[in-house]
C-alpha cells in the first residue's frame, strides 16, 4: 500500500522538513510518482513526528488487569502518540518463564494496536537470586529486569551481568537498596546505580538505568558514561516536572530540588537518553492505600513538552530524540527517524493546542493520573503504525 503523507511541519531529533513523505508498505520510501492506488494524507500543517517509543510501562496482564491489560494499555499508548511499550515484568505470575512470555507477546500481535516488547524477569519469580531460568530465555527478549525492585545481592548482579553480556540481552535496572529506602531513600537508589555503573564498567556489559531520580545517581551515570561504559538512562516525565512533594507515592519517589534540575541539566548535556512514562496503573482503592506510581502514558507528550521545550530548555528535535529516536534505537526498533528505511509510525501534534485533560476521557483502566482537570498543552491528535491510522483525538 502506497501512501504520502503531505502538508505538515516534519521534525525527527536531527532534522525540520515540509517534504512531503512517501511511504510503502508501513516504511518510508524514496519518492515515487503516485498512481491511482496512491493514498494522499493531507496532515493539516500540523507537526508529524516519528511515534513515540516507551521503554518503560506497566500493563499488569497477566495478574491484574482490573487496573490495566493489553488492550486498554495499548489504547492509553495510542492516545499519548506511543506505538511501541516495553512491558516490566512485574505481572502475576512473573514474567520469567516461556509460557508467561510467549502468551503475551501472542495476545499482543493479536491485537495489532501497538508494538508490545515484554521484558524478561533477572531472577526467577524475583527471588533475588535464581538466574537458571535465563539459560532457556524465549527467543525475542531483548531486556531483563527485576523493576519494583533492585537486585540487592552483589555476586548476583555481576553474574547476572555477566549471562545477560553473553546471552546478548539488554538489563533495565530498577536502583533501590531494599534494606536502606526506609533509612535514606536517596542513598539507597545512588548505591546501587554507583554498583551497577562499575560492574558494566569492567564487564562491559551494556545497562539501562529505569527511572534515574538523583543528583547522585545521574552524576554517577554521566561519570561512567565518560569513562566509556556502555551505558543508558531514562528519566520519567513526573522527575523532571516535580520536586519537593512527598505526598505522592511513586517509587523512586519525587525527590527535592537539587536533583530536578541534575537531571534537566543532564538532559541538556546529553547523558539522558531517553524519556520513559513508568506508566504504573492502581485502583483508587490502591491509591488510598499507598501503591506507589502514577499514569503518563497519556500525557507524556505534554508534561515533557511543557518542562522542556515550551520553558527553552531544549529544542523540540531534541524531545523527539529522547521520545522517540534515541528509545527505539535501545529497543532495536528502525523509528524515530523521518528517513528512507524507517517505519513509518507517525504522531500529528497540534503544538498550540491547550487542553483540559478530565477524567472522562482517561483510556487507561485506572485512572491515578496527577494530571486530571490540568491545562495541558501539545495535543495528540493522529497517530499512523505501519502507515495506518490507530487513534484520532476525538
Ligand atoms: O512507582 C512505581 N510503581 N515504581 C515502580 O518501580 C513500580 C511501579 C508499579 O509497578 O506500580
């Protein structure tokens, strides 16, 4: 199927173009010259950017889905111009065995709305230190990660390092030393992230960094990063827009000042790889009782726009690169670039666009959103996978 997508302001993390974009098949082309079968998809002049990539989201299915599953995730992803996620493997049971894995990744392709990539647990049933069940990994896996908890024991770690170098896996370390988070919170993220910064040092063995919170840990990570060590991080949307709150659970939580500004200065001194929702569904109910984390798969878009580009931080080629380019680069994805080659998975933003985000139109099954009846500006208005239409604001 041959499409060209024309009137729009094109921008991926490097270039700004009006040229209209010539796809086939779900990837973008070199031009051709259209024929009757050729569909023509004016975008209005609105911004077209390659869709976005999260490389961190919790869909809780199997297990939980009376707070979220595949499908009402996949619709939330759609909505916030995601059309690749990178499952955590915190589900019941735990994603650490074939079967968990494979029914996913099957219901996932069945459902053709996103791209779901599951990630595999580091030890089985996050016991903290089985690694057997990695010597049989599912073909396809490309991260583990034991996120909602760190890896508390050392020889652990480095042998699990050590498998995931061989077995050619990617690790997304989840930072918190259990014993310490009650005793000093920032500590117990920055001592772990200062651990698994030198052990990917010396193995080299490539890392990913989940939810980097900490003047600390980010200053540990851009060391490192310096020194050579295969390294990445992301940092989530509600990091780099919030501080000095401690009356929102959400783990790592929100931290103090200091380390907002550590973490927007790395971003613009090019450390942050990438922006990540840990898009984290509960019930009120939950809430209430103190379940840490919140929803951004929908609002992503707009809060980091808002704290970044919008206030002249950054430029927004540079967000596109932190949403898009930069995490499906990470995740093996060919998005997140306006090129020939590149799949052709697009988001139309309407930049000026202000919007009230209610309640009501939530397409997650939860609903622990900071954001609700917020002003919000940067709205998602069409979505394209593989060149198809997936989601329409309204
Ligand atoms: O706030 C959080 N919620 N942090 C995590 O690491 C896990 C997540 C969840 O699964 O709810």
């Amino acid at each position: 199927m041959k499409k060209i997508f024309t009137n729009f302001i094109g921008i991926d993390d490097t270039t700004i173009t009006k040229n209209n974009i010539y796809t086939e098949d779900g990837v973008i082309v070199g031009a051709y010259k259209e024929d009757e079968d050729t569909e023509i998809i004016d975008c209005q002049g609105l911004f077209l950017m390659p869709a976005f990539t999260d490389l961190h989201t919790h869909f809780r299915d199997p297990g939980f889905t009376y707070k979220e599953d595949l499908e009402t995730g996949s619709y939330a992803a759609l909505k916030g111009g995601y059309t690749a996620v990178n499952l955590m493997a915190n589900t019941d049971p735990v994603v650490s065995s074939k079967e968990v894995y494979e029914d996913i990744m099957a219901r996932g392709r069945d459902l053709d709305l996103i791209d779901i990539h599951q990630v595999y647990a580091i030890t089985k049933d996050f016991d903290g230190k089985s690694l057997e069940h990695l010597d049989d990994l599912p073909q396809g896996v490309n991260f583990i990660s034991d996120d909602g908890h760190g890896v508390d024991d050392d020889t652990t770690m480095y042998e699990a390092m050590v498998k995931a170098k061989d077995l050619g896996v990617n690790m997304t370390l989840h930072e918190e030393v259990r014993g310490l988070s009650a005793i000093n919170y920032e500590l117990a993220e920055d001592l772990m992230t200062i651990r698994d910064c030198y052990l990917s040092y010396k193995l080299a063995c490539p890392i990913h960094f989940s939810h980097v919170s900490t003047k600390g840990s980010i200053g540990a990570i851009s060391y490192f990063k310096d020194l050579g060590a295969p390294i990445t991080c992301e940092v989530t949307p509600h990091h780099i827009s919030l501080s000095e709150r401690d009356d929102l659970r959400v783990n790592p939580p929100i931290r103090e000042n200091k380390d907002k500004y550590a973490l927007i200065g790395a971003i613009k001194n090019g450390y942050v790889d990438a922006i990540a929702t840990d898009h984290a569904p509960h019930t009120d109910e939950e809430k209430v009782q103190g379940k840490p984390g919140f929803l951004g798969l929908e609002t992503a878009f707009s809060t980091s726009y808002m704290t970044l580009v919008q206030s002249g931080e950054i430029s927004l080629n540079k967000l596109v690169a932190l949403m898009s380019t930069n995490p499906s680069g990470i995740l093996g994805i060919k998005k997140g670039k306006l090129e020939e080659g590149y799949l052709a998975d697009f988001v139309l933003v309407d930049l000026d666009r202000e919007y009230t985000y209610t309640r009501d139109e939530i397409r997650s099954k939860s609903k622990n959103s900071l954001l609700i009846d917020k002003t919000l500006k940067g709205s998602i208005e069409k979505v394209y996978r593989r060149g198809e239409l997936k989601y329409e604001n309204n």
